[in-house]
C-alpha cells in the first residue's frame, strides 16, 4: 500500500512538473500583480520552412528542441510593474500606501538599480498599463533580481527557444493563428494599425495558450545572444547548448515584432538582432547600460522555470557582465 501511494506521489509529482497551474505573482507593498501563464513541457520545430512568405535566412534551419515545463508572462512587464524597480521613492511611496507586512521594501534595500532616465522614457506614448520600453537587457536582467530579492520566487527572461515555443502554442504556422496576415489585426499592435506608438497590454486577442501580446506591440529581450548560424550549428549537432550564453555587447537577441514593423517582421519565427542604433541619441560617454533613447519598440516579459536552479545558477543568472558601450 505504501509503495501504492508513493508511486501515485510520485507521479502526481511528475505531472504538475510537465503541468504547472496558472497564478497571480503579488507584489507586496503595492498593488501591482503579474500573472503567469503555465507552459508545458513538450518538443517543436524551431525556425521557419524554408517555404515561408518573409522568412529570413536566419530562421533556419528549421530544428527540434525540447522544450521543459515554464512559466510566462501574461502580457509584456508594464510601466506600473517596472517603475517600482527604477525609482526606490516610488516603490517607497507605493509601501506606505499599501500595507506591506512583509516589509519587502526593506529586502530590496541593496538592489542595484538605473541611473534616472534623461527624459521620460515613453516618449508621452503612455505609461499606466502600457508596456515598460527603452531599456538594456542588463537592466531586464536586474530587473529580475531585483524581483526575486522582493519575493522570493526566481524569474528571468526567456530563451528564444521558450519564447518561440510559447509564441507559437502549438502551431507551426507563420503565426500563432495560421499562415493569413490579413488576421494579424486580431492579434497585434503592427505598423499597418498602430498609428505610431505602442498599445495598452491585452488589447489584442490571446494566443491559444492565453498569452498576449506575443506578436507585435513591442520586441521582447531574450537570455541570448544573437547568432545568424546558431541554428545552422544546433542541426548539424555542432552545438547542445540550450541557449546562446552573451558574450559580446552587440548583437543580442530580440523577438516578437513591434508597434513599428511589417505584419513580416512580427511572425512566430522572426529574430532580430540588437543594434548600437538604439542608443544614437544617448548624450552620455560611455553609453548609459540601463537605457536606450532610440528603441522606443523594445521591452521584455518574464519566464520562470518549473525547477528552480541552484543557488549557484541563480547567481550566474544575476550577474551579467558589464560591457561599457563607447
């Protein structure tokens, strides 16, 4: 009977791993939350046919991957969200206006945080409810510590493998929705209906795991550095690695279309190339590595991997290089 019970532990345990629950991240001594959509686990073919209208060279070619259980975020990280990490006054004000029993203010007392931005960085576009844009992937990154210091719970950003994965939900077309991007509208903030800037999250209809926002309204930062072989290396067997570890300042990976690109650009397989462009205006020397003036198209969204990494791994993930942009 003991054994009996084990056994179904054991493999009640193996199915929440491959089927995590969808919840409600709170961020305590405020009133932001984040919801996070369960991914599971499974295998899909990463990159574009070569028969795909728009595709790109670097979309392939296509591979397998094998994919572990995640979370991701519902919608793109908001203003609401990412000012409480910029600005400790904010965060501070929200703490007194919520209660805060936790008082999580206090963990995140030693946080590395921005330099202030030299002007508002939504270009009047919008902030409440509107994803955050304009920021380095270092910052995302810390971004992230700073929210585990806060909770506790270990986020990063998405590799471009779980990003895709996430995007496409089990599609293998053009887009999560089919091949037609006459139906793009339904689904994306684009450059044939954005009117120039980025949209309030959710506007547009989910994917089919629930996840909005994937194509169009703003790219979203990956963990990786962007290769145009890496694909070409990963099915000729020359590579195992999971993700492309950043190594080089320039260029690293984004994904997803925006506001600002062709119903093309913000396909499933679309990947682009980070660029020294998105700091041309940045009056600093060297160049701020917490803000871009120029890429009012680029944000992020959060993952969290059902195994939590050791505390080791956790580290590394936090600790990104510092590579000064002249």
């Amino acid at each position: 009977m003991y054994k009996a019970l084990f056994l179904m532990g054991l493999s009640l345990g193996l199915y929440a791993q491959t089927k995590p629950e969808n919840y409600t991240q709170k961020i305590s001594g405020s009133n932001v939350t984040y919801d996070m959509v369960a991914v599971p686990g499974g295998e899909f073919m990463m990159g574009s046919p070569a028969k795909e209208k728009g595709r790109k060279e670097d979309e392939g070619p296509q591979h397998k991957v094998k994919v572990e259980p995640f979370w991701i975020g519902k919608h793109e990280v908001i203003w609401d969200f990412y000012d409480l990490f910029t600005n400790k006054n904010i965060e501070a004000e929200m703490a007194k206006r919520h209660a805060d029993p936790e008082n999580s203010l206090a963990k995140t007392d030693a946080s590395t945080r921005p330099s202030p931005s030299y002007v508002d960085m939504s270009f009047g576009m919008g902030r409440a409810g509107y994803p955050a844009i304009n920021m380095t992937q270092y910052a995302a990154i810390h971004f992230c510590k700073w929210l585990y210091e806060k909770t506790g719970v270990f986020y990063r950003l998405p590799t471009e493998a779980e990003w895709e994965y996430a995007c496409r939900a089990g599609s293998s077309t053009a887009y999560c929705f089919g091949d037609d991007p006459k139906l793009l509208d339904e689904y994306a903030w684009h450059k044939g209906n954005s009117g120039g800037g980025y949209k309030k999250i959710g506007t547009k209809k989910p994917n089919a795991w629930g996840i909005h926002d994937m194509h169009g309204n703003v790219i979203e930062w990956t963990l990786d550095q962007y290769s145009k072989d890496f694909y070409a290396k990963k099915a000729a067997g020359q590579t195992q690695e999971p993700y492309l570890k950043v190594k080089e300042l320039y260029p690293m990976a984004v994904r997803g279309g925006s506001w600002d690109d062709e119903a093309a650009g913000c396909r499933s397989a679309v990947r682009i190339p980070s660029s020294p462009d998105w700091k041309v205006l940045d009056p600093q020397s060297p160049k701020s590595e917490w803000w871009m003036t120029s890429a009012s198209f680029v944000g992020f969204r959060l993952v969290r991997p059902v195994k939590t990494p050791t505390p080791e791994e956790i580290k590394a993930y936090y600790s990104p290089e510092l590579m000064e942009d002249y």
